[in-house]
C-alpha cells in the first residue's frame, strides 16, 4: 500500500496535490510519502517481532540515503547498512548511532576501513581474505577489536535480473561457503577481529521465498559447524532483497518472509540482523515528470517528457518497468493508445517504455512513474549537463523539499580549466 491516490481528480502524495510540488518546485522531482516509508518500515519490523526473532533491522542506505529519508527511519528505530564511507557518513549525518550501523561492499579501501573503527560501528562484514588480513592490521594498529561477519556466498540462484543476482559462485559477491571454515579459522587466529557473525545477500528484487530459504538453511547449517568448531557466532545477516510490486509480480509480504527465516534460523537463537532496501522505499516515493512533446513518428507515437534516464536509470539499465501514470485522473472509459515514453537524453536507450497504453496525454500534461523510491535519486547522474535532480518529503498536507535543484552554477563550476588552458597562457610549450 501507498499513499500516491487520486483526489478530487488529481494525483496526490498523501493530501499534497502533485499539480502543487510541480509548480512550486518543478519538474523532474522526485516525491516521497512519510506514512508511506512509516509503514513500510513498521510492517517489515513488526513481521520480525511476531515471528519471534530478535532482530536488528539495518537499512539499505544505498537504495534512497538522502539524509531525511535516513533520520525518518532511523527514528523509527532503523539502523544502517551501508557499503562506503560516503554512506557511512551520510547514516552518522542523519543520526544512525555507530553501533547500529553495518558496513558492507565487496571491496573498501584502508581509509575506508579505518574511518569504520575509528566511529565504533556495529559491524563490518567481509567479503575477501585478503580484506580479514588487511582488516586485522588495521584493527590491531588501532588496539581494536573489529567484530566481524564473514559473507559467504551459498550458490543460490535468486532468480532475479542478472545484474542484481548475487548469491552464485559466478557472482563477485562473498566467500564461496565450502571455504568458511578456513576462513573463520583464519579471521580467529588474527589479531583485532572477532567473527561473530555470518552475513548472506544473494540478490534484489527476489519474488519467491525458495532461494532465501536455501540460503537461510544452508547459513543455519554453517552456524552449527562454526560453534561445533569453538566459533562462538552470535548473530547472522540475513541481507535485503525482498522483492515489490512493479508491474505484476506478486512478492512475499514481510509477514511470510520472517516467518520462513524463523523456521530455518530461530533455533540458532542468534541475533538476526536484516538489511532492506527496496523493500522500505521502493513504493514509498514517484518521480514526477512533465511533457515536453508528443511526436506522433512514422512508426509509433512518442512522449517526450523532461525526466531522463540520468533521473531514473533503471529501465535503461535493467528494462525496470515503473507504472506511469497522468496526474490529472483520467475518466474511466477514456481510450488508451501506445506510446512510447522516453526521455530528452540524445540517445535510445533513453527509453522509459516502448508501447505503454495510456489514456491522452498532452504536452505540458504531469506525469508521475510509480515505485520510484529505491534506486531512483541515488543512481541520478548530470549526464547531459542536466541537474541533479531534487527530492521532496510530504507529510500530510504539507511537503518539504529535501534535496534542493542543483543550480547550473553549482555544476559547472565543479570544473576546473587548468592555467596552462587558459587563453594566452604559454605554459604548454614549456
Ligand atoms: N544488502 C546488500 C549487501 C546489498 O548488496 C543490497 C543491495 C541490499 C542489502 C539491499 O537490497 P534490497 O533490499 O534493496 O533489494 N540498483 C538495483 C539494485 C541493486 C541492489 C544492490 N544491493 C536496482 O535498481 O534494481
């Protein structure tokens, strides 16, 4: 459920007219809900607490880190997982305390790793040996003690996009699980590391339990040789993933997924930690578009909207389908046609949908693409020296804007033109 509803004939984010923000803030703009996030973000946490397992919920910071959208959850009694420093300080921004904060990512750098210790975070899952080695030096050169998770790689297939499949040996992600024991053994016998945990993500976007469950079984099953080995594990990592509704997938509610890792964990009595992403934002926020032109082609009719790819990547990047729909309600029996929707960027696949039907939209008509919350703003790029784009927070009937516009000032002046470039200088021939 979310609150994008129409009211009175217009597309609303929660008792904020859409028409409004356009018009106050502009378009593109992404539009996030509150009581959107606030549920989402409860009923995942409250499916955890029925199903009986103490667990740490971490966001996935790297599906919407603007800083509000962090503080919101955070309030709520989120922690973080995030995968850079950059993440990291964005979770300590908003106010995340270190030690609900767990750092991921299958490569981090020695300044990366050290400004982890350095804040105190909850944990720090490893990926590599040869990351346990260089963690333990740091770990010990700061007189620490790094409590770690290993993530193991199960070989599970997520049946999920390729791009967002993890959890196969092919994939870059985690140590194969066939060698956990030599690798636990060997984090045990390294100074400044204690291996507390075992950490699993085997993809996005998963619509069915049955790989989870594989994976959770065969975690459970690592846990028990671990401790029969003398490791005292006290906590897995489930990761994130829980798949949503785009167009017509129909994925597990929260309440099925928890009670599914309960089965295969609780026995363990371990502490569980999750990190979703998608799950809490994905259908929590829009991105609100203009039309710019409507072109009727030789071949097809276009819709040429002021929102690009380097706003919303992912059709272009992984044919994500986002629902689309105008803002101001159509009637019930008006006509729909196909039309391709596509973006101002010079190239094709700049491409949100080809053959969409859609009722009438005209030019200078708002539009509004649904589930735009995750993996939106976060993968927005300037590409065509087009502005970052802004993000806006409704609560009720008031709205805040949460990232301003970029301004064009701010983005070219990021550039530099080096002296020896500068018109009448010399220096090059030197
Ligand atoms: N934990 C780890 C270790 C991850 O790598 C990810 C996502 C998550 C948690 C959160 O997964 P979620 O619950 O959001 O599915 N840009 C892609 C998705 C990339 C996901 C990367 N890792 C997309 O737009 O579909």
């Amino acid at each position: 459920m979310n609150h994008f509803e129409y009211h009175n004939g217009v597309l609303c984010a929660e008792n904020v007219p859409l028409t409004q923000i356009a018009q106050e803030v502009g378009t593109p703009v992404y539009v996030y809900s509150r009581a959107t996030l606030t549920r989402h973000y409860t009923v995942f946490a409250d499916a955890f607490r029925s199903a009986g397992l103490d667990a740490k919920i971490c966001y996935a910071v790297k599906a919407n880190s603007n800083l509000a959208v962090i503080a919101l959850l955070g309030q709520l009694g989120a922690g973080a997982d995030v995968v850079s420093e950059g993440e990291l300080r964005r979770a300590l921004a908003a106010g995340i305390p270190p030690d609900r904060i767990v750092f991921s990512g299958v490569g981090k750098s020695e300044s990366e790793l050290r400004f982890a210790l350095e804040t105190g975070i909850h944990e720090i899952n490893v990926e590599s040996e040869s990351e346990i080695r260089l963690l333990s030096r740091i770990a010990a050169s700061m007189n620490v003690t790094a409590e770690i998770a290993v993530r193991v790689n199960p070989d599970v297939d997520a049946r999920t996009h390729e791009k967002i499949s993890t959890g196969r040996k092919e994939n870059k992600f985690g140590i194969d699980i066939d060698r956990a024991e030599e690798i636990y053994a060997l984090a045990a016998s390294l100074p400044g590391l204690a291996p507390v945990t075992v950490a699993v993500h085997i993809g996005s976007q998963l619509t069915d339990l049955g790989p989870y469950r594989q994976a959770f079984r065969r975690v459970a099953q690592l846990v028990e040789r671990l401790r029969s080995l003398g490791h005292k594990i006290t906590r897995v990592d489930l990761g994130g993933g829980l798949g949503i509704p785009y167009d017509a997938e129909n994925p597990p509610l929260p309440d099925a997924y928890a009670k599914m890792a309960a089965e295969e964990i609780a026995h363990l009595n371990c502490q569980v930690m999750l990190e979703p992403g998608r799950m809490i934002v994905g259908n929590a926020g829009i991105l609100l578009s203009r039309a710019l032109v409507v072109k009727p082609g030789e071949a097809k009719r276009f819709l040429i909207l002021d929102a690009a790819m380097n706003d919303l990547i992912r059709p272009a990047l992984y044919n994500g389908h986002h629902g689309l729909r105008p803002v101001k309600q159509p009637g019930a029996d008006a006509p729909l046609m196909p039309v391709d929707v596509v973006g101002p960027v010079c190239e094709s696949g700049d491409t949100f949908a080809k053959d969409r039907m859609l009722p009438l939209i005209e030019e200078g008509d708002l539009v509004a693409f649904g589930t735009a919350g995750a993996y939106g703003a976060v993968m927005a790029s300037t590409y065509n020296t087009r502005l970052l784009v802004p993000e806006v927070l409704v609560d009720g009937d008031h709205y805040a804007v949460i990232r301003p516009r970029q301004t064009y000032e701010e983005l070219i002046g990021m550039d530099r033109i080096p002296d020896w470039l500068q018109t009448g200088s010399k220096d090059h021939a030197a």
